[in-house]
C-alpha cells in the first residue's frame, strides 16, 4: 500500500524544473553570492560587456568582492564577498575562473 505513495515521492524528485546541484546559479546562491536581474535594457548592455559565466575578483573598500554575470541565460549577474567566495571554493568550485 505504501509502495505507490513512495515511489510517487520519488518520481517528483526528478522532475524538470527542480534543484539542480551541478547548476553553477545554485551553487553561487547556496555559498552566499547575491543575485540581481537587470531590470533595464542600459542595466543588460552593461552586463554584455563584461564576461559571462566566469567569476571574476574586483576591489570595492577593503575588502575583495566577486561577481558573476549571465547576461544572455537568466539576464542577471551574482556578488559575493569574500566569505562567499571561501564557502564557493571550499564547495570545490568549477563553474568559471576567477581573474
């Protein structure tokens, strides 16, 4: 009686559209990075000019800061600091280099 019920549960656990561990979004999110969507088109031509999927360092105060664009993908781009950039490579990060 309970096989059904189970294997129901199983069942929604692959279906499209869910968490996806090997997502680099995900796993930028989970580490602590912050999304933004570009919410204008001058907001999207700024990020085309900047290069995709790839981590990138830059200085803002005292202390590094990171980010990560897609501006073809999800029209957004990602910001962490260094305590998110440590959780992201402690996570054996593999979804761009970091320059």
């Amino acid at each position: 009686m309970m096989m059904p019920v189970v294997l129901a549960a199983l069942a929604g656990c692959t279906s499209p559209g869910r968490y996806d561990p090997m997502d680099p979004k995900e796993i930028l999110v989970f580490s602590g990075f912050t999304v933004r969507i570009a919410n204008s088109p001058v907001t999207l031509e700024q990020l085309d000019r900047l290069p995709q999927r790839q981590l990138l360092r830059y200085e803002s105060g005292e202390e590094p800061m990171y980010i990560w664009v897609d501006a073809a993908g999800c029209k957004c781009w990602y910001t962490g600091d260094q305590a998110a950039y440590r959780r992201l490579v402690e996570m054996g990060w593999e979804g761009g280099r970091s320059s």
